[in-house]
C-alpha cells in the first residue's frame, strides 16, 4: 500500500467501501421532544420537519471493517424528504481521526474529534460526549428488561460540500446523501423509567439550539450493522454555505494572532 494504489488495490477499496461494517456495537441512545422552531432553522434546504420534532442521541462504540476500533456519537433531527423518512445528522463525534475521516469524506458526515465515553453495569448505562472540556451529551438510564434480538433498518440524510479554494464559497453544490443500514441486535433493553438527558451548546458545538423539552426514551443495545450509502440530490453552493460554515469550529474566535482584548 502506497501513496498511489494498484489496479488490485483501487479495486479491493472500492469493493470495501461499497458496504461498510461496525460490528460489536455497544450502544446508548435516547429520544426528546424539541422546539420545531429550531428544528426548522436547523435543517438544510432539501429536507424538511418530520411530522413531530423529535431529536435523537445515540453514544456508543463499535469494531470495524474499515476503520478499526472506534467510539462515537451524535445528534440527529426526524426529518424527510420527497416521502423518504430519516435522521438528518446534525453533528457528530468521533474518538479517533481514521473514522472521523472515513465519515465526513464518504457520506458527508459533520464528523469532528472528541472524547466519548460508555459504561454499562447490571441495570444502568451511561455516556457522554466532551469536546474543549463540556459536555455536549450526556445519557443515563436505569435499563429494563431484554427484548431479545431482531433484525431493522435505518436511514440517515447527510450533505457533502467542500469549501472553495479561496474561502469565499463552496467549490460546488452540495450533495444530499442517503446513508442506509442493516442493523442485527442481539440485545435491546429500554429504559425503565425516564431517563437523564442533557445537551449542551458552546460557540463552536451550539447542540442546546436544539433544546430538550420532553424526554421521550431511552435504550441501550447490542449489535452488528452494515451501512450503504448514495446520493439522492443537491443543494445549490449559495444556499448551503451558512450550513456548510456553521459545521466547522467558528474560525474569529480562534485568531491567536493577535492578543486577547
């Protein structure tokens, strides 16, 4: 493997990249009703509102066929598009650069670098996300009892966009993906009451723009997935671009240029 791939490597890659698998997953995720105000102001053009404003969390970690061990998380909308239902992603974290990569140059996942962390001990799981020292998400749940194993499916919207050359726009439109998974659970356990759930926004992660207003769920699980991936339309530069900027850390408040006021 070099910095130029063989006809054998390109074509081993590509088959690879065709099906992605997270195996071994160990996963906390909660559900909460939010402000559909925000909800819409959040939500790139292309997608819209579900039919309720429902924010998702999900912290957990996971093996790989691709990118080695990981642990990650995220924030997602109930949103839809021309009749198709998913979860729009609206950030998401990663342990480790390789899957944070593999994400955000693939799918268009607005992946970047922090600590996540999941314990779980007889009845109780818990996690969290941190970044520049808060944390963003935090689960808690005392579980109940195991529904056994089952098969499903899920599907998550994402935008690719690059940012032009000359830091004036996008270099082209962006591309709406539709990333689809397999999912095989060996264990499901809900939460047995209602659940801590906390979000929390800083100047470059703003996660409490989408505030919890009721706590509608909890789960923990055990399982394997496979994930594809396609586009499904574009979004034209001009109109992305705020979305596109607000994905990244706010560059004016990191100038060490300059000495502090």
């Amino acid at each position: 493997m070099g910095f130029v791939k063989t006809d054998a490597e390109v074509a081993a890659l590509r088959e690879l990249l065709r099906e992605a698998r997270f195996v071994g997953g160990e996963m906390l995720s909660a559900s909460y009703r939010t402000d559909p105000t925000a909800v819409a102001a959040v939500l790139p053009p292309g997608l819209e509102p579900a039919a309720e404003p429902v924010a998702r969390l999900v912290v957990g970690r996971w093996r790989s066929n691709c990118v080695g061990d990981f642990a990650g998380g995220a924030l997602y909308l109930d949103s839809r598009r021309d009749g198709v239902e998913a979860t729009y992603v609206v950030s998401m974290f990663m342990d480790r650069d390789v899957p944070a990569f593999f994400g955000r140059d693939l799918y268009g996942e607005p992946k970047k670098i922090a600590r996540v962390s999941l314990f779980r001990q007889a009845d109780r799981a818990s996690g969290f996300i941190e970044r520049d020292g808060v944390r963003l998400i935090e689960v808690d749940a005392r579980l109940g009892a195991d529904r056994g194993p089952s098969s499903g499916t899920s599907a998550d919207f994402n935008v690719k966009a690059t940012l032009a050359a000359d830091g004036q726009g996008l270099e082209h439109d962006a591309t709406i993906t539709l990333a689809q998974y397999r999912a095989e659970t060996v264990v499901d356990r809900p939460a047995a009451g209602t659940p801590l759930v906390r979000v929390r926004g800083t100047a470059h992660d703003p996660l409490d723009q989408l505030p919890v207003l009721e706590v509608l769920g909890a789960a923990y699980r055990e399982g394997d997935m496979a994930a594809t991936c396609r586009a499904i339309g574009t979004i034209p530069a001009e109109q992305f671009l705020p979305y596109a900027l607000g994905r990244h850390d706010d560059y004016t408040l990191l100038d060490t240029e300059r000495p502090a006021a």
